[in-house]
C-alpha cells in the first residue's frame, strides 16, 4: 500500500506480455496514464510440505505500473478508519 501511494502498482501478468502490452492493458482498463513499467520473472519450484508431498510452483511473472503524478487506480486505496 505504501508504493500505491507514491504511484507504482504491483499486478501478477502473464509471462507472454511484453512491457509494451502491459501498457496498454493497464491504461486501458484502468483509464490512467501509464509512465513506466518494471517486470519481474519469478522462476518455478518445487517445495516440500510438512507432510513431506512435494508442492510445484508455477513460474509467474510481476508487473510493478508507474503511473503519471496525481493519478491512482481505485481498486489499491485504503479505506479510511473511524
């Protein structure tokens, strides 16, 4: 919530866009200005449970969205206590 604030936004996408599509999806759907975008590959693995089975972990990929000052997506804001 702390980098929603300063404007970047984390979104799980899928491995075969490109920063390019990533782009145009966001300002798309979201109808903000997008200024940059930063992609992370999270490679897959294999993880042993407690009970001992083995759990496989699809490799995935991250998007973190920096988005044109004063503008903010909806969905990321905290709602304010009383």
């Amino acid at each position: 919530m702390e980098e929603a604030k300063k404007g970047n936004y984390t979104f799980w996408v899928d491995r075969g866009l490109n920063k390019h599509k990533i782009k145009k999806l966001v300002s798309e759907v979201f109808s903000v200005t997008v200024v940059n975008v930063r992609t992370i590959n999270l490679r897959g693995e294999k993880k042993k449970t407690y009970q001992g089975k083995v759990k496989i972990i699809k490799p995935r990929k991250k998007a973190i969205v920096t988005l044109k000052e004063k503008e903010k997506i909806d969905l990321f804001e905290e709602k304010k206590g009383k």
